[in-house]
C-alpha cells in the first residue's frame, strides 16, 4: 500500500526550502524529487554534474528528462580524477567525490545570489542509504546538504512505490552508480578504462542485462555480476556476452549471480 502521508510530509518539507536547488543525477531518487516538486509547482533549479565518472548514457538520459519537463537546470561537469585522493580509489572516494560535487554546487549558488539568505541545496539521499556503508553522507553533512526522502523516512521501496503511484516515468529504473564504483578499492582507473567499462555495459544492455556491473578487482580479473532475477537472460545470451566482454578487451572475466548487486567491495 502506498503511504500517501509520507508524500504529503514530503511535500510540505520540500515547500519550506528556500530557493532550492537539487542534486540531479537522473536516478529514481533524484527523479522523484524533481518530480514531485514538479507536481507541487515548486520552484526549483537542478544541477546535473558530468565527468568521466559518469556515464554518458545516463546523462543524455537526465538532461533528456529535464528538458522534457521544462525543469530549468545546469549542467557542471567535474574530473574527479584530477583528486588525488579520489584517483586513489581508496575506500573513502566516495566522500572525498561528494566533497568535490557538492562544494562546487555550493560555490555555483553562493557566487550566483551573492550576500542574503543562500539556496537550500538538496538530494536524492533515501532513508535505506543511511543504513548502507555511504561515506560521502559525512560530505554531506559537513556541507549543510539537504536529504528530504532520508529526512521523511521514505526508502527506496517507497520511493519507487510513490513514483509509481504518481504516474512518474520509469519508476523501476535500476540503479546506475558512478563508474569509479566498479574498480576494487586501490585499483586505480584511468579515463580510458572507465569509458571501456562503460561502452561495454551498453553493449551487455542490448541483449536485455539491466540489473549488472562490469567490476575490475584488484588482480586485474574481470567480473560481470548480475542479479539472480536476470540468469534467464544470462543463459540466452551467454556467447554473445562472453563475446562482448572479450571485445572490450576483458579476457580473465569470470560471471557471477547474486541477489543483490550494489556494494560488492564493501561486502568482502
């Protein structure tokens, strides 16, 4: 059953923000977001930050999405690599990237609307992130950043469902994190490796893959994890894939099922 009083406290949280601007990285989360402060007439500015750690795919598609609905927005992109500490890879790259993103979004609204009262800047951080292994959430609060759905403890089984439920498009969309999170911690990518991962994984969506990863670990061996709920599609196109992963150059790849494939590294 949806919880309709979670939407309206959503609603009502989102209306007592000042100005504000979110952290749009075309996911469902930030999606909902976007979407329902569209629905509300919520004035609002979307920021989409680009970079070799995104894949150009899913930026076509946010900005897509954006212009569609007639969402004013920017678009910044970033080079994470050019950070040491996140071209490292270590395990805290996640905060030292949220670091990087959101104070450039902090610089952008300061530099823009100068002295007075600030933008408040938002995000689509979920109450099922908090008990994740989510080190940029330190970024977060440390930058006075906003997390609505976390704040509204709405997970992200509710997410979907309130999405669904509201008629916004592609409620299931999978999750599609930053490249940088299919390398083993310490292994460090380069941009030519990040953008062969990700050409590969558009190549694997064609013969139907949507929940998957293309994983480098730190031996060099190649893993493509996929969920259980896709070992159908898996075993019907088990040459083409193979053959697609050997055509990316990945020849020491090994394939692996799992029920869940987010957070591989941090589950060792």
């Amino acid at each position: 059953m949806v919880n309709t009083a979670k939407l309206e406290a959503l609603e009502s949280k989102l209306k007592g923000f000042f100005s504000p601007v979110l952290a749009f990285s075309g996911g469902v989360d930030s999606r909902f977001l976007a979407h329902v402060m569209y629905r509300a007439g919520i004035t609002f500015t979307a920021v989409h930050i680009t970079g070799e750690h995104v894949p150009r795919a899913e930026s076509a598609k946010a900005l897509n999405w954006l212009q569609t609905h007639d969402i004013p927005y920017q678009a910044l992109r970033l080079s994470p690599l050019s950070v040491p500490e996140i071209a490292e890879n270590g395990s805290a790259r996640c905060y030292h990237c949220k670091r990087l993103l959101f104070s450039t979004i902090k610089e952008m609204v300061e530099i823009n609307d100068g002295e007075g009262e600030q933008p408040t800047i938002i995000d689509g951080t979920n109450a099922s992130d908090l008990g994740e292994y989510r080190p940029g959430l330190k970024a977060l609060e440390e930058l006075g950043v906003v997390s609505p759905l976390a704040l509204c403890d709405i997970s992200k089984e509710e997410v979907r469902a309130l999405a669904e439920a509201t008629d916004m498009e592609h409620s299931d969309q999978p999750a599609t994190p930053c490249l940088l999170t299919r390398f083993s911690y310490g292994t460090t990518p380069d941009e030519d490796l990040l953008q062969r991962v990700e050409e590969c994984e558009v190549a694997l969506k064609r013969y139907g893959l949507q929940n998957f990863r293309v994983r480098i670990l730190d031996d060099g061996t190649q893993v493509l994890q996929v969920s259980s709920d896709e070992k159908g599609v898996l075993h019907k196109h088990h040459e083409a894939i193979e053959d697609t992963l050997r055509s990316a150059g990945f020849d020491s790849f090994k394939i692996h099922c799992s029920e869940r494939v987010s957070g591989f590294y941090d589950r060792k």
